[in-house]
C-alpha cells in the first residue's frame, strides 16, 4: 500500500508505517496545487493529513481509496466528495483532548492574569505592579461547557483541581450523566452563557453547529465574562463575538478562527487579532508531543487495519442510514454460486441492494446472507429462487421499519 503523507507526521507514525510494510512519500509541505501534482504522480492508496485541505480535484488526480486526517475534525477535507467517489475517510478522535483542554487552561489562566501583557511590558524595560497586581481568580468560579465529549470531560477534570463548579450543555447529556459526571446540566447553551464566569467550547463542527454561537448566545453571557474557543472558529458567529468583545467587555481565549491562513506560516490580517481584549494562538491545541505520538499511533492503525482487513477504524462518511426498504435473509448451504443466483434474481428485478454481508456458520457447512434492498422482490421472485437453487435452505423477506 502507497501512502502519501502531506503535513508534518512524527517519526515513530513513519516508522509504524515501514513495519506495517507501506510504501510512503513524506511531503509535508505539499499544498493546494502542488498535492494535486503529488497525487497525480504518487498514485497513493492512502492520503495522511493534519489540518491540509483535501479538495475534489484532488481525488480526480489519483485513486485514493483512504484519507486519514491525523487528528479529530475533518472539516478541511471535502467528505461529500469523498463519499461520492467511494473514498473512505477516518479520523484520531480522542487523542488530542488532552492537550486541547490543557490550552483551554492556559488561555483560561492568561486571561485572569493578563500573562501575556505581562511579559510584553516587561520586555519593553518596564514594571508595572500596579497595574498587573489586579485578577479574579478562579476559585469558586462557574465554568460552562458547550459540548462535553472526550475534551470537555479533560476540561471538567482540571475544573474540579481549580475549585471550579461546572455547568454544561450538550445534546447528548443526559441527568444521570451529568450526575455521573458531578456536573449540573443546562438546558441549553443560552442557559451555560447566562450562568457561567467562563464558557468554553468543545463542539464538532457539522453543517448543524456552523455559527451555532451567535449575537444570543453572547449578549446572554455575563458582561467581562471570558469566552473561550479552541474547538473550530466555524461554530462561532465571529462577528457576533466581536461585537461582544467591544460592547460588553467580553474577554475572549481563542486558538481557532474563522478565517485561518491554510499555510502553517503566512500573514494573519483579522481583525479579531487586534482587539485588546484578544488572547489568541495560532491553532495549536492538539500540537503537543504526546498528542502528535498518539494520533500517529492511531493512523498507523487506522492505515494497517485497512491494509490488511479491508476495514477502517473510525471512518466518518458511511451513511446511517440507507434507502433500503426491505431486507432478504439467506440461509444456504456455503456453495459456490448462491449468492450469485440471489444477486443474479435481484438485478434481474431491477433492484438497487444497499448493503450485504455473509455470516458463515462454525465448520463452512452453512452460511446466512443479510441482503438490504432498495425494495421488496415479488414473490414469483422468490420462488423462483428457492426452486432453482437446491443449496438455499430459507428465504425470508423483512420489511425495514423507518
């Protein structure tokens, strides 16, 4: 298996690659025109990426059958287009949440303690106590949570060290769980804004979270709160937080935005970046060490599990659901042409199958199909089948239920 690898990728993930016996072309610097090139010339099986946008003519310009994004939001990576070309897309989900809400902190204490204005007065040859002896603190504080996957449960974690009490929301937070967690659950984010000193965000970005903080959501948080981002700067109405950052004090921690440079190095011309009331870097929270050796870990699976199952760990474009209508099940004895027969029968019906799969019984005597179709087969059909081929022992027609 060829794999291409277009952004910076750790040693230890190239040389799980080399043992997993794939062949690989490190290009960390490869980008927009020049990848395409790349894929056109490499021919890869398997494109590795980090934040590198991933585009259709991308995929015209070879046959990639494996786009692994090396971290957790794939949001840089055109999946509709994937999807129509059969291209499996996967991620390294987890892996990086500790490194994430470690600068979710950070941004957190700098805030508090104008870390960051601190040291560039004292670069600049003056003291200034006076001014810099003044902060909240955190104790006691109320920390608010939008969405509390693997990252916002870090960020409780540490929140508990610091004396914080923790209100959240997210869709899938339940009562149970918020008590299993010692949190108190809100029933929405307006309801995490209006209650909390601080709100952090730890929300995927999907066509449904696009903006989903906007001109409400700040204008419920409490004037001179801090907001903290380090999740992706889509889910923000920036121009809603701008807004509240010149009207109401608010304070913001941002490693995301919503217009980043696609380069690891360029110019950076927002004008977020100016306000004084910015801490900001330059999308860096899962660029740690320990996170990088981990996600490279888990790509290496990913690419291994592939090449040597046919599987993927962790794809993210298969559909959940399908137009299938109906389902056939196939008990047959395990001979060679049976299924051949039942497919033959369903093309013949002009019918669309949307998913299959073969169990086979301890000893390969036996077998049962499980075959997802598009719409049910007219019983002449099935009859027909059952007495043309000896070796099926049981045909059964479900109906799938919406």
């Amino acid at each position: 298996m060829k794999v291409l690898i277009a952004d910076k990728f750790e040693q230890s993930g190239r040389d799980g690659l080399d043992a997993a016996g794939c062949d690989y072309s490190y290009q960390p610097d490869v980008k927009d025109d020049a990848l395409t090139e790349a894929i056109r010339g490499y021919e890869p099986d398997a494109l590795v990426v980090r934040s590198t946008r991933v585009t259709e003519p991308m995929m015209d310009a070879g046959m990639l059958k494996l786009i692994v994004r090396a971290g957790a939001g794939y949001n840089t990576i055109d999946v509709a287009a994937a999807s129509r070309r059969g291209i499996y897309v996967s991620n390294c989900p987890g892996k990086n949440s500790i490194a994430v809400a470690e600068l979710a902190f950070a941004l957190i204490l700098a805030l508090d303690r104008r870390i960051a204005d601190n040291v560039i007065t004292l670069r600049q040859g003056q003291w200034n106590k006076k001014e810099f002896s003044k902060a909240r603190g955190l104790y006691g504080r109320t920390l608010g949570l939008v969405g509390t996957g693997q990252i916002g449960q870090e960020m409780i974690m540490r929140a508990r060290a610091f004396g914080m009490p923790v209100i959240a929301w997210s869709r899938s937070l339940t009562p149970e769980r918020a008590e299993e967690l010692g949190i108190e659950r809100a029933d929405s984010p307006l309801d995490v804004a209006r209650a909390s000193g601080i709100v952090s965000v730890h929300v995927a970005l999907k066509p449904e979270t696009r903006t989903f903080l906007g001109a409400d959501f700040f204008n419920a948080m409490r004037a001179g709160a801090y907001f903290i981002n380090t999740s992706r700067g889509e889910v923000v109405d920036q121009a809603a937080l701008l807004h509240a950052m010149r009207e109401r004090g608010i304070r913001a921690g941002l490693d995301v935005y919503a217009n980043e440079p696609t380069s690891a190095t360029g110019e950076f011309t927002d004008e977020i970046a100016r306000e004084p009331n910015l801490y900001g870097t330059h999308h860096i929270g899962a660029s740690t060490d320990q996170a990088q050796e981990a996600i490279a870990a888990e790509t290496v699976r990913i690419i291994r599990t592939f090449k040597e199952t046919g599987k993927v760990p962790n794809v993210v474009n298969l559909a959940a659901r399908t137009p299938a209508t109906h389902l056939l099940v196939v008990r047959h004895r395990d001979r060679p042409g049976v299924l051949a027969s039942v497919l033959g029968a369903i093309r013949a019906a002009e019918i669309n199958v949307q998913e299959m799969e073969n169990i086979i019984f301890e000893g390969a005597e036996a077998a049962v199909a499980r075959i997802n179709l598009e719409a049910a087969p007219s019983r002449d059909t099935l009859e027909r089948l059952r007495a043309e081929n000896a070796d099926i022992i049981e045909l059964d027609l479900l109906e799938l239920r919406s």
